[in-house]
C-alpha cells in the first residue's frame, strides 16, 4: 500500500507521529504537508496535493490531518473521484472503507488524542470494502459526482 500525508501546522505533530505508525508497518509514505514544526502551510494546498494524487492514481490512499479535520475534509472532497472521510472513532474509520470505500482519512489534531488517532488508523487500514449493497450505494455518489461535474459550474465565493 502507498499512501500519501499531509497536515499543516495544526496537524504537524499528529502527522509525524502518523507517519511512525506506518513506517513501523512497512507502509511507503509520501508526505505533501508541512516539513517542520516551524513552517506555516495552508489546509487547502495540502488537501488538493494529496486528493490530486490519489485521484491520479499515485497512491492508495490519503490521510490529512488539520486542527479540526473540516478543512481538509472539505477541500479533498472537491478533488473529482475523491470520497474524503472525517473521523474521530474506530468505527467511523471502519465504516468510512467498508461502506463508503473512502480513499482518504481526515482527522482533527485539535479534536482527538494521538492514541485514539493510531487507533483511528489501524482500523481504516485493516478495513476493505464490503461492496455489497454498498456498492450500488458508492456507484451512485460517482454517478452523481459525473453528472454535476460535467462541464463548468459555478460555486458560491466566501464573498
């Protein structure tokens, strides 16, 4: 498996310990966030790398890590071809594969602790999707993804 990480400067230190936790398992990285405690990046330049990516096909999956988690959530999400799942507990995470066959994991370093978050972790790589009838359920979100993506839309400002 080859995932690709990222955090800004809220989620800087969940991010390495994050990174620890996959090397332990073997598991190649690539990090497109924040290099240093000392740096400022933001969310929406790390989200969109790491969705990008992932939507490529470069990497299996993504995890971004923020203070909240929402900004990354949100900006992974417009990345066309990208299910981004925020989750806060084992079972979210489970679920988010399972059931949504999310390829990106969003956490919120200001929200969860760091043994939780390894937790969170472990459980969304040892999760598969069931398909199922989850299946017709993920084919509909692409389905309507391609329909409303299809050409130009216009999108509300934050003016």
């Amino acid at each position: 498996m080859k995932i690709a990480i990222g955090a800004d400067e809220a989620g800087y230190a969940l991010k390495e310990l994050i990174k620890e936790l996959l090397d332990e398992r073997k598991i190649e990285v690539v990090d497109f966030g924040l290099k240093d405690a000392e740096g400022q990046i933001d969310y929406p330049d790390v989200g969109f790398a790491v969705a990008e990516e992932i939507s490529k096909g470069n990497f299996d999956r993504g995890i971004l890590v923020c203070g909240t988690g929402i900004g990354m959530t949100i900006t992974a999400d417009k990345v066309p071809g990208i299910r981004a799942a925020l989750c806060h507990d084992t079972y979210s995470a489970e679920r988010s594969i399972k059931s949504n066959n999310a390829q990106v994991l969003t956490m919120g370093a200001r929200v969860i602790g760091s043994e939780l978050a390894k937790s969170i972790v472990k459980v969304w790589l040892e999760s598969e999707f069931d398909g199922g009838n989850s299946e017709r359920k993920v084919q509909k979100i692409i389905d309507g993804e391609r329909r409303l993506f299809n050409g130009v839309r216009e999108t509300n400002s934050c003016n």
